[in-house]
C-alpha cells in the first residue's frame, strides 16, 4: 500500500495516529512525500514501512540531497 503525502506534509504530527493505523494492515506500506534527510529517519523508526521514496529531480540539487537521505535511512533501518 502506498502512502502518498503532500510535500510539505508534517509527519512528525500525524506518527501517533498512522502508527496504529499501519499496525492494524496486514499490507506491506510504502511511504513518500514530504519526507527528506531531516524527518525520515524518525519516521522510519516510529512507523517501521516496508519501504520509503524520495522524489528525484533533475538537477544536480536534488542529487546532493539523495545521499543524505539514503544515509539516514540505512542509519534508520540498521538492526539494533
């Protein structure tokens, strides 16, 4: 199940409320939107998804932004 937000979406609000909403789906969750290098660790480790997505552009920007990102989600995702 995907779980699209809108790119300013506060996810840090809504944890408590898709916590349990997403323990109660037998369904592997994948979500995107709004998240970046800053908030997807913590949303990782709250909501435990099987998979998270970062919009790429086209610009060398974005790029830049990418690694961050993936680092904090292997920093996120590592077992304990």
């Amino acid at each position: 199940m995907l779980l699209e937000a809108p790119c300013d979406f506060d996810w840090n609000a809504s944890l408590a409320n898709l916590a349990r909403s997403i323990t109660l789906t037998p369904l592997r969750v994948v979500l995107t939107g709004g998240l970046d290098a800053q908030n997807v660790g913590p949303v990782i480790e709250a909501l435990r998804p099987w998979g998270v997505a970062q919009s790429l552009g086209d610009s060398s920007e974005d790029l830049a932004q990418f690694t961050p990102f993936c680092q904090a989600v292997r920093r996120a995702d590592a077992p304990e």
